[in-house]
C-alpha cells in the first residue's frame, strides 16, 4: 500500500509499505478521504514538539473497516467509519475525569502514531465511530475538525443570550461559528480576522458581525457600539490576545484558549478577577464523535462550507503548499484515496 510518510522534516515521501495486519483489538480501515490539518504542515515542517520521525501523518480520516483482530466482531467489516485520532488508556486521573484528551499516555494517531494519509491504516476499534447512511463521506471526514468545536463549546454551555467573540476564521474559528450559531443559536456572533476572504467564510457560515482588525480597532468598533462580549474563543491563538479579551469581556464572561504557542502573554490579573472571569482550554476532543454525528444527522451544521479543495493523494505535496501559501482562498483541502 502507498502511504504519505514525513522522514524527516520538510521530506515527504509517498512510500509503498505493507499492508498493516490489525492487532487484537483494532481494525484496519481502508482509507477513503482525509483532510489537511494546520498540524500535518507542522509536521511536515517540523514544527510540531510532539511529533516523532518518520511519521504517516492525518489525523482526520474516513474509509471503510476492511479487516478485523482478535477480539473485534466480525460484524463490523465493512462499517463506514470515520476515525477519532484521540488514544487513551482509560484508567489515568485524566480519563477518568473524562478529559482522554488529556490523558497522561495520550497517542494522537498521525502525531505520536502513524495516521490516515494512508491507503490503509490500523486503528484501535474503540476509536472507528461508526457513521450513519444520511452523512455522507465528505460530511464524515469533517467530523474531527467539528470535535474542536464541540470540546470548546462544551466548556462553556453556550446560550441564545451569549454576545460571542471568535478571534480568528480559520477551519478552527469556523467550525466554532457553526456550532455556535447552528447548535447553540447564540443570537450575536462577532468573528474577527485580517483576511477579508476569510471573514466572508465566517459570514457564510453564520456569523452576524465581521470585523478585520487589520485595519480598524476592535476595541474601538466594540465601545461604539457598547458591545461587551460574554463569551470569547480565541481560535487566532496569538499570545497578545488574552490580554485583550480580558480587557473586552463582560463580567462573567468565559474565555476559551487553543492556541500552543510557546511564547508569553502578559495579562493582568485585576482585569480577571475584577469581573470574575473564567478562562478555559481546549484541547483536542474528549469523545466527542457523537456529538458531532448528532450535529450532522439533525443537519445543524454544514461541513460544505469549509471544504475550498479537493486533490488525488498522490498530488499530496501541491494540496498541503496551496492550504499552506493561499489562506485567501484555501479552507479544508481534502484528499482521496
Ligand atoms: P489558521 O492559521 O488557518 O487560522 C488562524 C486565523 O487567525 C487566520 O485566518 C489569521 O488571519 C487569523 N489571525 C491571526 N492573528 C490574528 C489576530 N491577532 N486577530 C485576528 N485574527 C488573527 O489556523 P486554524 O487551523 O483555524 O487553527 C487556529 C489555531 O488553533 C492555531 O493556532 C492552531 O494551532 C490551533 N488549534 C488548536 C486546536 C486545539 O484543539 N486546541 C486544534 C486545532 C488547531
Ligand atoms: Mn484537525
Ligand atoms: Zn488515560
């Protein structure tokens, strides 16, 4: 089988390799779609600390279960899956809080674990969620992308009353205004970027208010209109922009992180405790694929409109330097198998 393999950074490598035999417990998924990541392109460019070389990355993926090891029903070959790339031990102080995205021998498969940029891949079967006839291929690929979403807005019980703040209209900040204004039907949703074309995916997605901060003051525009958000999300990850969320946050409001860079915020601790604002993380998903398969199936949200770029993955190196060079114009690139 061919499989895309990262030897080493800025190497790619589309190698033939053998087909996996699936371990006792696991299955072996034949591979039919995939979705580039931020992460892949950190990998490929050796950006990423957690990952090791070499790597088949992917870790949002969707195939067909075409074998079985021991232990796992027979009846499960030929199950339309998608996969979710979070492996926990199930037992840690984190699993059993129910944070497995966090757990303390967290494998993310396509990072710590070879992926599904793969004709084939082996999965724990745990982790291959089944999908339902009415979602189709391209909405189960997209599933993994939507858990972020639901990991945030999980934290956070969003309401129809909430006036949100998404920095950032990337997939990250995307997926978040779909869940947002699609499961939750928060009234106001504020996306804020520096990319016009990007602001116009977040308009097409839901958002009511769109906002560049390249060349106009958010604050400025916010104060005008005596808007305090109460819920911001910060899918821009920028380690200035705690600081300013503190500052334009209502009361009560939450503040959700992603980001993972590795460079300070400096903050001020009277501007949270002042309003008793909470700050959250998030990370990865906690189980969260039936969520998200229940958001698909009730149809409230719309994976079409992230998806900009579909390639063979044999083209695999064009696919990943267009998601990386045209943020204009390029959403979710998916490639086929
Ligand atoms: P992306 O790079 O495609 O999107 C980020 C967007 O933020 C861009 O459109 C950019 O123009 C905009 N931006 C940058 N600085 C800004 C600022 N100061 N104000 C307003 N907008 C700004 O990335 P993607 O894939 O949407 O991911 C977003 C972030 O989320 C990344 O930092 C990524 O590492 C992180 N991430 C976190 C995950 C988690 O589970 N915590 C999962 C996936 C991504
Ligand atoms: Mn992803
Ligand atoms: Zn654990």
């Amino acid at each position: 089988m061919k499989s895309i393999v990262i030897q080493q950074p800025n190497t790619l490598v589309i190698e033939d390799r053998p087909l996996p035999t699936p371990a006792a417990g696991e299955v072996r998924v034949k591979v039919k779609l995939a979705g580039i990541c931020g992460s892949d392109s950190h990998i490929y460019r050796g950006h990423n600390p957690f990952a090791k070389y070499p790597r088949v990355i992917g870790h949002e993926f969707f195939g067909v279960i075409d074998a079985v090891g021991d232990g796992v029903d027979t009846a499960r070959l030929g199950q339309r899956v998608s996969v979710d790339p979070v492996i926990s031990c199930g037992h840690c102080y984190q699993c059993s809080v129910g944070k497995p995205n966090v757990c303390a021998s967290l494998v993310v498969l396509g990072v710590h674990r070879d992926g599904g940029f793969s004709e084939y891949a082996a999965v724990p079967a745990k982790n291959a969620k089944v999908i339902p006839d009415s979602i189709s291929d391209k909405h189960a690929v997209m599933i993994e992308p939507f858990t972020i979403a639901a990991n945030v807005t999980g934290h956070v019980s969003p309401t129809e009353q909430d006036v949100a703040l998404i920095y950032g209209a990337g997939p990250m900040g995307l997926v978040t205004v779909q869940a947002l204004k699609g499961v939750y039907k928060v009234k106001q949703v504020i996306v804020v970027d520096r990319i016009d074309e990007r602001l116009e995916m977040a308009q097409r997605s839901g958002a009511d208010w769109v906002i560049n901060n390249g060349n106009q003051s958010l604050p400025a525009l916010l104060e005008e209109k005596g808007i305090k958000p109460t819920l911001i999300i910060d899918a821009a990850c920028h380690p200035s922009i705690l600081q300013e969320a503190i500052t334009l946050a209502a009361p009560a409001a939450r503040i959700v992180l992603m980001g993972f860079s590795s460079e300070p915020s400096q903050i001020v601790q009277q501007g949270i405790t002042g309003k008793e604002l909470s700050i959250f993380s998030s990370r990865l998903n906690a189980n969260k694929f039936p969520v998200v398969i229940d958001w698909l199936t009730k149809g409230l949200i719309d994976p079409d409109k992230l998806i900009t770029h579909s390639f063979e993955y044999q083209h695999v190196k064009d696919a990943i330097e267009l998601f990386e060079k045209d943020q204009r114009q390029c959403c979710k690139v998916l490639l086929t198998f």
